[in-house]
C-alpha cells in the first residue's frame, strides 16, 4: 500500500493535479505486487529537489524504466512537486 501523505505536505480530502480525487491519508492499490515501481501521481523526478532523478542515482541503469504513458513536461513536474510540498 501507499498513501499520497506518505512523504508530502498532503492530509485529509485532496484534489490532485490532473482532476482525480483522493484522500490523502487512505491507503491506496499498489500498482504491482510483483515489480518495484514509481507512482506516477507522486512522481516529481526529484524536480525542485536534485539536479537527477534519484531513482537513476541508485538503481542500475536497466532497473529504471520510462513509461511513455507517463510523460511529463518539466513545468508538469515542477507543478506537482509545488502541489505536493508547500514549502
């Protein structure tokens, strides 16, 4: 399981970035109970953070795999890392 708070500034009810709703407190599905993985919704690629994703920094190269159905521009990510982490 994973939460949106889990690591953010997020709590309680919670409209995210592309339109979806969620509690930030609930549990949420894990996307795969077989592979390690990045949940897209929190995944920021460390921007406002580190000058690399820090997933690259610490897994071997073959482990991180993009995912085209992910994409993001950098004022996407910048966007949801702001949403995010209110600082």
């Amino acid at each position: 399981d994973w939460r949106y708070a889990d690591g953010t500034d997020l709590n309680g009810d919670i409209v995210l970035p592309n339109g979806k709703q969620a509690n930030a407190n609930e549990a949420q599905e894990p996307l795969s109970d077989e592979i390690y993985y990045i949940v897209p919704d929190k995944c920021t690629e460390c921007m406002g953070f580190h000058e690399e994703p820090q997933c690259a920094a610490v897994c071997p190269v073959d482990c991180c795999v993009p995912d085209p159905a992910n994409e993001e521009t950098k004022e996407q990510l910048l966007g949801k890392q702001a949403f995010m982490h209110h600082d």
